[in-house]
C-alpha cells in the first residue's frame, strides 16, 4: 500500500526566519494514487499581524485567525494525520516544508524527513520545459476545473493538487464504488472515492510557444557549460 499527503499551506509572508507564520494547513490523503476522502484543514492563530500583501492572496485576516488555535494546539493531530511513512507531495514544497519544519521545531517535535517529499513543481518542470508551471497553469493544462479557487486557500488547493499530481503520474482516474462507502466518507473530490484504473500514459504534445522555450534552454545550459 502507498500512503501519500497532499497537502498546501497558507501564511503571513515569504520566510520564517523573518517571523512570518503558518495560518492554515489543508492536506488530503491518497491510497495507492486514489483519493479516499480523509482529510486535515485548520486554520492558525499566528500570534501576530497579517500584511496587507499576504491578505490580498488567501484572503485570511488577524481577527478572524485570532478565533483559532496556535500552532502548538494542532500540531499533533496534524503529524497524526500525516504519519510516519506517507510521501509528502506539494507543489513547490520547499517553502511549506520550510515553514512547517520551523514551526515543529519551535515545538520541539521532530521535523518533517526532506526524503519523504515530492515536489509537483519540479515534476511540471521536467516534463514541461519552459512552460508555466502554477497550480492555475497546470488545472488548465489539464481541464480540471478550478472556478473555486478565488483566492489560495490551502484546503482547496491540496484538493486541486491531488488531481493535478495524478496527472503528472500520467493519468490515474478514480471511479465511484458503491453508494454506501462513499456515503459514509467525507468525499472532497467531485467524483468520489474509488477504485484506481490505471490508462495508458498520455502523450502531451508541447506547443511552438514551449519548443521555443525548451530550445532556448538548452541552448543557455551548453553555452554555460562551455564557460565552465
């Protein structure tokens, strides 16, 4: 059995070290590539202001954090949730590692192992190169329907995530199983729990803008090895 989370978070600004913090968590679990509908999703209490530049993304204000618990408060069921051996898969996941290691750290709990990581980002990039590579960009690379997504919200995001890294591992579509499983799980993706059936990998054909794009690289990557 593979366990993996995906998960997305939210915060007050680019980097911990300059004492922004986590304000929401949202992570979803997949069972040999299938979604099974548990989830996590929390906001937090950051224990300080929210800049004007970080609320425009998520849309998350001081006072409507200041209800919530601190990070202290929700840490272990998150590391639950998580668990000892899952993959962890974000999309561009050194900043929510970076960010959720701090705030374990500053807890004293045992931080998050970097070999547990798959980096959807990183995945885009290497089979679209020179393409953009947002979640946005690649919900419209693959027709997943994301008119929700208003703003960044973490839960969402790991919702829209999911079915974007099933689609990097070249199509894996979850199918409906009987009505009184998927009744008696909280379902987050629109075509509920299933069995996973496995399709033939899919061909992307690459278009003139990102040929361009990929001939452009390759060309920079030999003139700066020809430097060195």
């Amino acid at each position: 059995m593979v366990r993996e989370i995906v998960f997305d978070t939210e915060t007050t600004g680019f980097n911990p070290e300059e004492g922004h913090r986590l304000v929401e968590i949202g992570a979803v679990e997949l069972i040999n590539h299938v979604p099974t509908g548990a989830y996590f999703h929390c906001y937090i209490n950051p224990e300080r202001d929210m800049p004007e530049e970080a609320y425009k993304v998520h849309g998350l204000s001081e006072e409507f954090l200041r209800q919530h618990k601190k990070f202290n408060e929700i840490a272990d069921e998150f590391l639950e949730f998580v668990g000892s051996d899952a993959n962890l898969v974000a999309h561009n996941a050194a900043f929510d590692m970076n960010f959720l290691n701090y705030e374990l750290a500053k807890t004293n709990r045992p931080k998050l192992e970097w070999g547990r990581v798959v980096d959807t980002l990183e995945m885009a990039r290497t089979l679209f190169p020179g393409a953009r590579a947002s979640l946005d960009a690649l919900c419209r690379r693959f027709n997943i329907d994301a008119s929700d997504r208003t703003k960044h919200g973490a839960l969402i995001d790991s919702e829209l995530l999911a079915k974007v890294y099933l689609e990097l591992l070249g199509g894996i579509e979850p199918k409906l199983i009987d009505e009184k499983t998927s009744k008696s799980n909280k379902t987050l993706f629109s075509d509920g729990i299933g069995k996973k059936e496995y399709r033939e990998p899919r061909n992307f054909p690459l278009s003139e803008e990102e040929l361009k794009a990929h001939e452009k690289f390759l060309k920079e990557k030999i003139e700066l090895e020809e430097v060195w």
